[in-house]
C-alpha cells in the first residue's frame, strides 16, 4: 500500500534526512511531506480537505468538478482547496488538469512534549 507520512519537521532535519538517504543509496522509502510546525500542517489539512483526500484516495485522476460532485460541494470551494493540496505536495496535477492523490494511504505524525 502506498502510504505518505505528514509530518512536523524543522527544515535542518529534513536536510538531513535528505542528505543521509543520498548518501545511502538505498531504494525510495515512503513519501513523507514536511510541515515546519503543528499550527501549518493543521492549517493545511483541513477538515474539508481531509474530506476531499478521503473522496480521492484510490480514485485515480478526476476533474475537480468530479471532486466536487464526489463531496457534495461548490466547485469554486473545492477548486480552492485542491490549490492549496497541490501547493503542499499532497494532490498531482496531470498534463489534461486532471487532479490526482497518488497513495492509498495517510498517516500523521504529531508529538506534542513538554517545553
């Protein structure tokens, strides 16, 4: 199952995870995308666009009127959040417009710890 891992990390250690996977060599693990902080990734996944991910995962490429229709929702409003999936790397746009969420699966990863 092809899963992506959201997940809070500082610039300078996603650097280095980069750095040491070059080094490596080894086969491309699983997709994770970096937020630089708790409030961003909340700020980026919304309920409404974790609702669209949900209509989407497994679908294959779809219109974003398709999208829509799929969570009963405005197109202009879906058209809005699918902008901000694309920015943050979690939607692919193809060569006909068509959106895409390429993996089967999201996981979260949070850690909330004393000061």
């Amino acid at each position: 199952m092809k899963t992506v891992t959201l997940e809070v990390v500082s610039p300078n250690e996603a650097m280095a995870e980069f750095t040491k996977a070059w080094r490596s060599k080894k086969a491309h693990r699983a997709a994770r995308i970096g937020f630089a902080s708790p409030e961003l990734l909340l700020r980026v996944l919304t309920a409404k666009r974790w609702e669209l991910l949900k209509a989407l995962c497994g679908a294959g490429p779809v219109s974003i009127r398709e999208a829509a229709r799929r969570v009963q929702r405005d197109v202009k409003g879906v058209h809005g959040d699918v902008i901000a999936l694309l920015s943050a790397g979690l939607l692919n746009r193809n060569e006909d417009g068509a959106i895409e969420f390429p993996y089967e699966a999201v996981k979260v990863e949070l850690l909330l710890q004393a000061a």
